[in-house]
C-alpha cells in the first residue's frame, strides 16, 4: 500500500519505541474501574469487621485479613462508606475544604469505596487534591546515586553533588550485591560532605540493608515491597505480618524507613486475580497503614511501563499516590524508573506531582547519567537538571532542586572523595589514590574512572561486616583524615537515630539539623494564598539559572 508520508514520518517518532496494549481485565491490564472490582461494603459486630468488600470473615484471604484488624476506623467506616463517592471526591480537590477535615473520611474507607473516590476524579483534579493532601506542606525530591562499576570514589562525589543541588534523601543500591558495605558507607560520607542533614540509603536484599542500618552505615529504607494479592506475597514467603515485624525492626533502632508499592506488580507476577491496578494498590496502601508505617513509595514505581501502556494509565498512578497521601501517609510519588522513550512522555508521567508537589516528587530521581544508574535508569537524570531548573523557573514551582555553581560542585566533589580516601585509610581497607580522586571530581560517568581492584574491594566490603565496623568508626576514620566538620556531620546523624523524630510521617533535614515533618510543617492548603509558598530567599536560587543573561551586562 502506498503510504501517506506524514504517517511514515509519525512512525519513526520516539513513542512508538513505546509499548501499548488494549485493556486485558482478566489478567489486570486495566487501570482503574475494572469491571471485577469489588464493590464498597462493611459490616462490624461487636467491633469486629465482618463483611469487607463484598467478602464475607470466612473467605477472607491474609490481605483482607490484616486490613480488616489493622488498616480500616471501625469507628467511622460505615458512615464513610454510605457517604457518596462523588461527594466525597468533590471534598478532595475542593480548596476549601482543607485536609484535616477530609482524613477522618478518608481513613474510613474500605480498598474498593477508595478507588471508587479516585475513579470519580480528572487528572487535573487529582493535581488539584494532591496539592492540599500531601502530609508535608514543602515539598522535596528523593536523588539515585549509584554507578555500573560501583565505584566508591565516584559514589561519593556523585552523593556530595546531589546534596549540593537540594536532594534531602538519597539512595544508592549495587551491581554487585557484595559490595553493599562499601556503597553504603560511600554515599553517607559523600552526602555529608556536601550537605549535613541528607539522609542515605543503600538498597538490597532485607535483612542485610537492615543490617547496615544497624551499623550506622545508613539513615532509612524504602525497598520493603508489599503487594495486593495474596498470591503474589506468599510465592516471596512474605505476609503483612512479616513486613510489619521488619518495619518495627527499623523503627525500634531510630532507622526511617518506607514500604514500597506500585501499580502493575501483579500483573507482572501473573497473579492480578481480574482486579484493577488501583484497587490491588489500595489494599497495598492499607497494608502499609496497617503497619503503622510512616511512609510508601508508590506510583508504579519500577513496574511503570505497565500502566504506562495501558488506557488512563499515568491518571491511575496520579491516583494511587493521592490515595497514599488521603490515608494520611508519607508518598514518595515514583518518578523513577525510566518507561517511554520519548521525552514528551516522560515530562507528561512527571508533571502531575511535579507540580502539585508531593512529599518526594521523585522517588529516584537520578543525579548521575543513566547510563549509570544501576536502578535500571530514572526518568530523569543529571542531563535533565537544567531542563528542570527551568521548569522550576518558568513556572514558580519548588520542585525540589536549586541550581548550582560549577566551582562549588568541583569543590564538593573533591572534598567527599577525599574524605572517602581518608576512611578508607583508616579502616584499612583498598587504597583509594590521589588519581581516583581527581577523577571523581570532574567526571560525567563511571567510564571517566581508573580501574579498581572488584575482587579487593569486594573483599574489603566482607571484611568490613566481619570486623563489626560501624558508623562511629566512619567517624573516627574522618577525624583522624582532618574532615572533622563531616565526622560530626554524620555523628550528628547517629545522634538523630537515638533521638527518633524523624521517625515522623514525611520526615527530612535542612542543614541546621532541624527535622521538617508532617507534625511541625503541617500542610495546611486553603485555596488561593494559603498553603506552601516560595520564599524570596529560595526564589532567588531558584531563578539564577546558569543560562540566564544579566541584561545590564549584555
């Protein structure tokens, strides 16, 4: 067939490297109000829920189950769920309706009576609900740093950079599982270095990033994933209960730490049971509820290509972090995981929290090429941030990030891999040189680095766990190298855990050590004039751009 050549041009654009499916609801490849889904129902006798969506006690699974005893008010929810859902989701993006008067609705609900709210609400609704709704009136973002080779030095350098340019959380993971220690202890003292206060994770396998915590080596956690079919948890030998234990471990030795979740899991996993993505993440979000857990990562997450190709697909992941935020939950809104190829899309898949702002905009932006972001890439990365400043700029919106000076950056960059050397040295572990260090400071990925020995320094990771290293030896590694401000940066950081308040829902630093929650920055959106707003002093880091022109200058 001859072809009509504005087709044949249309198909070479980037989105149809993108993948798109029709709506499969028997197996879950649909996004929102699925024609399986159960419909809102409660019934109590004598407190206890005995009717829960349409199942009754005896065919509950372990989900209904633990959401039945631990996630649901049995003292609101049959009021609740006879409300109207459009009612109720009018109250939602209504401005004057403010927050505190909604979440005593909203944690009454039932899994399915809070998709049938969602499903009522437009995309820009939804935007206009998140705005009020996120626990955390400032919003912030959450950075990746990581790279292919996991390279300390450059880890380090990496993490003082993205703690330059406003990255209050940063988390790093590896290539090679064994060399966890080394990434942990990395990111920590580069982060440090470049802005006291950053808190760091490393994530890996449960129980040894629960283990690093213990250390000292790292400040929360946020891979602990749970799902919403019972399928899908026990094929991993997990339950809510299990997940429950683990979070109390992490709280009871002052470590933050989030659940993660996201739409497309269990269609991924084969075990979607007929239901939509936003009904199974409701039961995930109850889940973590239940937990008592301060925080979730949500939004599809690294299962974003899923609801991506599907129809209203980026709406439903808009949906679920709002959910997230309407049970009075921490949200670390996704973002992260790298799904279309074309760069409209992926400014589409951000702007919603981007900007309605979200407690973590992204959870993973990444502050290093993708090239090296063992996370499977972001979507966005360092050679996006000046095309974010500029959207900060343009559109007066705090999306987490300030523009930074080259010279301060090389600056920071020299010091944490310096710092790093001097660990190293005092531990004993793999020399780290003057050339590596050189390196780090002005590299753009890890193929700008020399060569390390893996195999030593995968043993130096090994052997750092069997001598019981900990965080107070990181200490006195820095003290001893002449880095006494980051030695009291990250005893300060320990001193933190034993304290606790950053335990508190949605819970950051700023340099000065202050915590910065739900508690004391509490959102109190309003409409128009009230809420979060930028002050002069960030307004004008904002907009200091390095393209900007002086026009006197000129």
């Amino acid at each position: 067939m001859k072809r009509q050549k504005r087709f044949e041009e249309l198909e070479k654009r980037p989105v149809h490297e993108d993948g798109f499916v029709d709506e499969w609801p028997e197996e879950g490849f649909v996004a929102m109000d699925g024609p399986y889904d159960p419909k809102p129902s409660v019934k109590i006798e004598n407190g206890e829920i005995v009717e829960l969506d349409g199942k009754k006690k005896e065919d509950f699974d372990l989900i209904d189950s633990f959401i039945a005893k631990h996630s649901i008010n049995k003292d609101t929810t049959e009021k609740v769920l006879a409300m109207d859902s459009q009612k109720i989701a009018n109250m939602l993006c209504d401005p004057n309706v403010t927050r505190d008067k909604i979440i005593p609705i909203t944690t009454g609900f039932t899994p399915a009576k809070a998709a049938e709210v969602i499903e009522q609400l437009n995309f820009v609704e939804m935007m206009m609900a998140t705005q009020k709704m996120r626990p955390r009136k400032t919003p912030a973002t959450q950075g990746h740093v990581t790279n292919i080779r996991d390279n300390p030095v450059l880890i380090a350098a990496d993490a003082a950079d993205a703690a330059l340019r406003g990255f209050p959380e940063q988390e790093t993971t590896t290539a090679v599982a064994r060399y966890a220690p080394l990434n942990a202890i990395s990111i920590m003292v580069g982060a440090q270095t470049g802005r006291p206060g950053v808190l760091t994770q490393c994530s890996v396998e449960e129980a040894e990033e629960l283990s690093l915590g213990m250390r000292g080596f790292t400040a929360y956690a946020e891979t602990i994933s749970v799902y919403g079919t019972e399928q899908v948890f026990t094929d991993g030998d997990d339950t809510p209960w299990s997940k429950g234990f683990l979070a109390s471990c992490y709280a009871s030795r002052g470590l933050k730490m989030r659940f993660t979740s996201g739409s497309g899991s269990e269609v991924m996993m084969g075990y979607a049971e007929k239901k939509s993505m936003l009904y199974l993440e409701a039961r995930c979000i109850f889940i973590t509820k239940g937990c008592g857990v301060q925080g979730l990562q949500n939004g599809a997450v690294s299962c974003i290509g899923i609801p991506g190709a599907v129809p209203s697909g980026i709406r439903e992941v808009l949906g679920e972090n709002l959910l997230c935020m309407a049970m009075d939950i921490e949200c670390a809104s996704g973002n992260d995981q790298a799904f279309s190829h074309s760069d409209i899309r992926r400014t589409e898949r951000l702007l919603g929290q981007f900007l309605a702002g979200t407690d973590y905009i992204s959870s993973g932006y990444s502050s290093v090429p993708n090239y090296d972001n063992t996370f499977a890439g972001s979507n966005m990365d360092a050679t996006d941030y000046d095309d974010y400043y500029a959207m900060q700029r343009d559109l007066k919106v705090n999306g987490g990030l300030i523009p930074v000076k080259e010279a301060d950056i090389i600056k920071g960059r020299n010091k944490a891999a310096k710092a790093l050397q001097a660990v190293f040295k005092s531990l004993d572990l793999p020399e780290i040189t003057d050339e590596e260090v050189e390196a780090a400071t002005y590299a753009f990925t890890s193929k700008d680095m020399p060569e390390r020995n893996m195999v030593e320094d995968m043993k130096a990771a090994q052997d750092i766990m069997d001598r019981g290293v900990t965080g107070i030896d990181i200490i006195k590694g820095l003290y001893a190298g002449g880095f006494t401000d980051v030695a009291q940066a990250v005893l300060n950081l320990l001193q933190q855990r034993i304290a606790g308040d950053f335990l508190q829902t949605s819970a950051i630093f700023d340099k000065d050590w202050n915590v910065i929650s739900a508690v004391n920055n509490t959102n109190d959106y309003n409409g128009p004039g009230t809420g979060y707003h930028i002050d002069d002093e960030l307004w004008s880091k904002i907009i200091d751009i390095p393209m900007a022109i002086n026009p006197s200058d000129a």
